[in-house]
C-alpha cells in the first residue's frame, strides 16, 4: 500500500473540505475515500490524536476495544484508508466501513446498520482544535466506533438494532390512521436514544468485576471526556433502564451529565431483544419529544 500524500493541498479537513463540500452539492452520500487529498497537517492530527489516546484507552476501554483496536492493525502514526480497516473487520465480524460525506439521515444510517455496514466520515478535525468538535471525524468513527465493531456480540447488537428502526418504519407505514408519521418519529427516537446511551456512551461493568469501563464510542474518541466519564463526581451512572432510556433528552454540545451501565455483551443483547418486541408491540411511538432532531454516526 502506499501513502501519497497532498501536501500543500487543502487537506480533508472537517468544514474545510473542498472534496466534501462538491459531493455535498452533487447530492452524493456515499462517497470515496480519496486518500492522496489528506494533507501532512492531516496525518498530524491523527497521530497526535492517537497517541494521547492511547495511554487512556487502556486504562478506561472495555477489553473487547482494546482487542478490536489490536485486531485493525492501525498505524498510529497515518489516518488509516478504510480499504484496510475492511480487510481485517469484514474477515471478523462482516461489518464494513463505508465512507460518508457528512450528515447520514436516521433511517438511511440505520438501514446501514442492518447491513452490517458503518457510515465513515472521512475528515479529520484542525490540528488546533483537538479537543471539541460538534461533527463526527474519521478519529471519532475509526478509531472511536470500529475497534468495537470487530467484536461478535456488540457487531450483532449493532446490526439488531439497525434492523429494528427498518422493521419499525415497515410496521408502522403498514398500519393505518392520520398520526403515523408521528408514530413513526417516535419510535426512531426512541431507538436513537437507545444507540446515544449505549453505542455511543455507555459503560460497562468490567469482567473482572473491578469498576466500570467505556465502551461507548463518544467516550472513547474524546480524551478528556473518557477520563470524566468514569472518574468524576458530577457523572451520574445509573444501571441501564430501557423505559428510562427511550424517554431521555440529551444534549451534544458538552460532556455528558448522566450514563447507563450494562452488565456486558449479554446484558446488552437481550436489551435490544428487549427493544425488538417494544418494536413489535408499538411500545415506542409515543416516547417523550424533543426540542430538534440529533445527528448520529
Ligand atoms: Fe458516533
């Protein structure tokens, strides 16, 4: 493989991506990853990215991260081309990085999700911004997301509940009356609260019964919010509570004030069963508004 790089080129930087900003205006989603634009600054950040991350990944990540992350062979030192993180993913647990070029719409990201494929975004955050960043970036997505995906049971949790939003909007444009719409809103919010409490920041009790650890991956991509997580007094951590869950506002913009804990895989696994016949019973289409639409990926 190589690695040509552009580097006097505008980079593929988030909000300063000319590549991104055509694909946005030619109306394509799913894009190519074209490699030869990330610039010198480009590789930088993710490398600088990761090797601050690295030390607390392995003090907070559950061990199937770290697993995951060993098992993607990554070079900690250039952003990795999607090609070769789906040759080790794919052979593990089917999944695939997809490349995206920017904003995935709920069903669109979850009709994904049932295809055992992850929207990536491609970009990566200014060097000089590290810290916060509203938008989701490759780090968030590759080095945040994937590792998880390359274990069984999460990969499967991920795909049941991609699934679950394609069978809910099946269900409910079959059934009749004048609010299916809004039936149908509600019960992906509900499951895109269920993914923000547990795919991207949900903790788990350890195996070894010693504490908590992080396998959300909101928590996982953000250096100091991974650390607040676990450790500060101002983070509520109750156990998983799914009618709690489903009806949970929350906000983006800051580190996260309350988080769920799972037991681990199987606890996890029989929520989203859990999920499905809540799904099937019409139990989400009235879970509690909010005030705007929230993005994931
Ligand atoms: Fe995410």
């Amino acid at each position: 493989m190589t690695n040509a790089v552009n580097a006097s080129g505008p980079g593929l930087t988030t909000t300063k991506a000319p590549f991104i900003e055509q694909a946005v205006r030619d109306g394509q989603l799913f894009i190519r990853q074209p490699y030869e634009l990330y610039s010198e600054a480009n590789h930088d950040a993710w490398r600088r990215l990761y090797a601050r991350m690295l030390p607390r990944w392995r003090e907070f990540a559950t061990d199937a991260f770290i697993r995951g992350l060993d098992s993607l062979c990554l070079d900690p030192t250039r952003i990795p081309r999607l090609d070769d993180v789906n040759h080790y993913l794919a052979a593990q647990t089917g999944f695939r990085a997809v490349a995206v070029s920017g904003y995935v719409p709920a069903a669109d990201f979850f009709g994904c999700l049932a295809r055992r494929e992850f929207p990536t975004t491609i970009t990566i955050r200014d060097g000089a911004t590290l810290d916060y960043l509203p938008e989701p970036d490759i780090f968030h997505d590759i080095a945040g997301h994937v590792p998880m995906h390359a274990d069984r049971a999460f990969a499967d949790v991920l795909q049941r509940l991609g699934a679950c939003v394609v069978r809910a909007t099946q269900l409910v444009s079959a059934s009749a009356g004048p609010d299916r719409e809004a039936r149908a809103a509600s019960t992906e919010r509900a499951i895109a609260r269920f993914f923000w409490f547990t795919i991207e920041f949900g903790l788990m009790r350890a195996a070894n019964g010693d504490g908590l650890r992080a396998y959300g991956s909101g928590l996982l991509s953000s250096h100091g919010e991974l650390e607040h997580s676990l450790q500060s007094p101002d983070v509520e951590r109750l156990p998983f509570d799914l009618e709690r869950v489903i009806n949970q506002r929350f906000e983006i913009d800051h580190y996260q004030p309350l988080l769920f804990i799972v037991d681990g895989f199987d606890h996890l696994n029989a929520l989203v069963t859990t999920l499905e016949r809540a799904v099937d019973e019409g139990r989400l289409e009235n879970v509690t508004a909010d005030a705007a639409d929230f993005p994931l990926t």
